[in-house]
C-alpha cells in the first residue's frame, strides 16, 4: 500500500543521509520506524482514551489488592 508523508527538510535531508550511509533506502527505514513506533503510538493513545473514559466514570477499575484477593494469590508473592 502506498502512502504518503510529508516531512520537514531537516527530517528528509537527515533521512537521505541515513539511506546512503547504510545501502538503504529511505522507505526501508521509514517502515522499520513505522512498525518499531506503531504499537506505543497505539498505548499511548488508547491509553489516553481510556484514561477519559475512567475519568468521565465509563470505565472500571480493579486495585491491585482486589485482584490479588481474587485470583487467591499470595501477596507476599509479588
């Protein structure tokens, strides 16, 4: 799938640089950025909504010590 980006020219220039010092191109880097960053992108926005949703009283919570009581852990343990 092709995508579009548009970067500053520092970024871009820093970029070129990188694809000819390593024999790669810039889209090989670009996507090892990608799916290396994707997924705490993905935490720290759907944290964030999650975070709204547990302060607007959407979400519910469990403490630490409920949890630990219910599965009959041993708290010592952790």
């Amino acid at each position: 799938m092709a995508t579009t980006v548009r970067l500053e020219a520092a970024t871009e220039q820093q970029l070129d640089q990188l694809a000819q010092r390593t024999g790669r191109t810039k889209a090989f880097h670009l996507r090892q950025l990608i799916e290396a960053g994707l997924d705490d992108l993905e935490d720290a926005y759907l944290g964030a909504v999650v975070a709204e949703r547990i302060r607007l009283g959407q979400e519910r919570t469990t403490s630490l010590d409920d949890v630990v009581s219910e599965l009959g852990l041993d708290p010592a343990a952790l």
